[in-house]
C-alpha cells in the first residue's frame, strides 16, 4: 500500500496513469527492497545468513514491472534474484527474513530453500529451483492452464540473460507462441551470467531479438528506469489477455555486487565498471525524479527511510526469534508418501 507522507508535495500530479500515491508506493518498495538486501548482505559477513544473492541494481525492473501486474491474480515467476520483485509484489519485510534466516514460519519454504528462492501461495508467487530457467517451462503451463480454463491472468518469468541460453528458454518460447499462450518472459541483462560476461555467452546485443525466431515480439527497456518498465510490462500484458500472445521483454540493468555472497568478482570484473553501474543507481535517480515532479521532498523522504530502517530492524528481529524447522519434518515433500 502507498506511504502515508507527512505532507503530500503535488497530491494531483503522476506520470502516465501512475498517481502520486502509487509513485510513491514504487519508490517506498524499491527503497524497502535495497535496505532488505543490504542487510543480508550484512548478516551474511556476520555468519548469521548463509547464503544471498543480491538484487541490488535490479530494484527498478522488478518493482517496475511488478506495478504493472495484477498482483494476487497473475502468476510471477522469480529466479534468484528477485528479491525486489517479491517485495513489489507483496511480501513483507518479516517474509523476507524469515527465509533468509531459515526459519519454520517461512512462507517460502518452511526454512527448507536456500535464501532468495522465495513463493507465496497468497500473491501467486511460484518457487523454483537453483538449476537456471527451470521455471520458464512452468510459467508456460501456468499460461496454458489460464487460456484452458478462460481466466484473466498472465504468467510471468523472470531469468538472467545466462539463462536465455538454456533449452527451457527456446522451448518455453516456443511453445507459448506457437499456441498464443498469455506469458511475459522477463529477461534482466546484467551482462554477466555468475562470471561468464554476455560477449562470451551470445554474438548478438540483445536478447530481446532472439523474440522474433518464435513469432513474438521483443521489446528492450532500460532497466534503470522503473516507469519505461511499466509501461512496458503493461503493454505485454494488455497483449497477452487480449489472445495476442506472449512478449520477451529485456531490462537492461546492472549487477552492482559479486554473484553472491560466496563469489568474489574482483577475479573477473574490472571495477571501473562496477563504478560506473553505481553512478547509475536507479533508486536516487527516481527520487530525483519525484522531487522534481513534486511528489516527493526530502522530509518525506527522509521518513520513508526511517520507516524503513524500522521495518528491516523488525524484520530481523522476527524472524531471528522465530524457530527453525522440526528435524521431523525434514523429509516431507521429499519422497512419495503412501496412503
């Protein structure tokens, strides 16, 4: 839901059919998303999370496109790196933690994933497996199943370009355009699939081009730039529902940390780069972008931020108190089960 602001600098104005309150809203979960990622990042130094895949630098293709989704109907589909996606569609910042840390109340996986592979059954969001662009073969059934069954919903995956170059991905597209299926196929181009950077993986630019080999269309957006996302997944989405097909959708975004919290990227990226994806973030430059349009100034701001620190610190706290799973419980959903 939007923030409440201690004053509402420019109540009337928005961009497009964004309002002044879902603006803020977008910026309010890209915000709440980084401070969430930075603290596991910290808790992974303090050896108290084992294991993060950051997000960092994809805040606002994620939450971009999540704002163009009808969230709680349409099936999202995250890889491992969508943190920010999750939290744009709706998870708290408790649900976060208690999969960072593990623990039995996780709606993600009872404590039983590694961190960062998050599902919630209430916001449609699907778990999926470690192995690559496993679930683009399964946004394609949930899309199959939608048109089957008449519903109004898309189903979405979202992959890294790296995984653009797995069967699962040319299969998928295959399948959802040859039978017109409602799915969206998010691509985030971060340029390095781990440490294999993208000249080394494909002779082409863009990924989005490989779109037309499966007759649909392909659309690159700037990553950065959480309004172009929206109005981009927007218009895929509008497609799909109307019978027209999926869309391949590319964010060009950038990897602002290692991998992970077990991969050191100084051994393969040159950090000037690093550098000057930094000078790129897209969270102070869509608060910029706010303040100059009036939805924003800095005393809200400067709230929202420590509503924020006091909802990762609660989130902390929560789900380090909360108890881990029941070694009894440690086979379930693993073998066959006879009744």
């Amino acid at each position: 839901m939007a923030i409440s602001l201690r004053r509402q600098p420019g109540a009337n104005v928005g961009i497009g059919d964004l309002d002044a309150g879902a603006l803020t809203d977008m910026y309010r979960r890209m915000a709440l998303s980084r401070a969430l990622d930075l603290r596991a990042w910290t808790l992974s130094r303090q050896g108290r999370a084992h294991f993060v895949i950051t997000s960092r630098g994809h805040e606002a293709a994620e939450v971009g496109s999540a704002c163009a989704l009808a969230r709680g109907r349409d099936w999202f589909l995250p890889y491992y790196r969508s943190l920010a996606l999750v939290v744009g569609v709706g998870m708290t910042a408790r649900e976060v933690m208690l999969s960072i840390f593990a623990r039995a109340p996780d709606p993600s996986s009872g404590g039983r994933q590694l961190a960062m592979h998050f599902s919630h059954p209430d916001w449609r969001i699907i778990g999926g497996s470690s192995v690559v662009s496993t679930q683009i073969p399964h946004a394609v059934g949930l899309a199959l199943s939608a048109k089957l069954s008449g519903e109004d919903v898309v189903a979405v995956a979202y992959f890294g370009e790296g995984g653009s170059s797995k069967g699962d991905f040319h299969e998928g597209l295959n399948f959802a355009a040859v039978h017109r299926l409602p799915a969206i196929f998010f691509c985030e181009n971060n340029g390095y699939a781990i440490s294999v950077p993208q000249r080394k993986q494909m002779a082409i630019q863009d990924v989005a081009t490989r779109a037309a080999a499966y007759g649909m269309p392909g659309v690159v957006v700037d990553g950065n730039d959480p309004i172009a996302v929206y109005e981009a997944t927007k218009a895929a989405r509008a497609r799909a529902v109307a019978g027209e097909g999926p869309t391949l959708i590319e964010a060009k975004v950038a990897r602002f940390t290692a991998h992970s919290s077990d991969d050191d990227d100084r051994l393969y990226r040159p950090r000037e780069e690093v550098e000057a994806a930094l000078a790129r973030d897209p969270i102070p430059a869509f608060k910029r972008r706010l303040i100059a349009l009036g939805v924003l100034d800095e005393a809200s701001d400067k709230e929202l931020q420590d509503r924020i620190a006091a909802e990762v610190d609660d989130a902390v706290e929560y789900a380090d108190a909360a108890p881990d799973p029941a070694a009894s419980d440690l086979l379930t959903h693993i073998f066959a089960e006879t009744t």
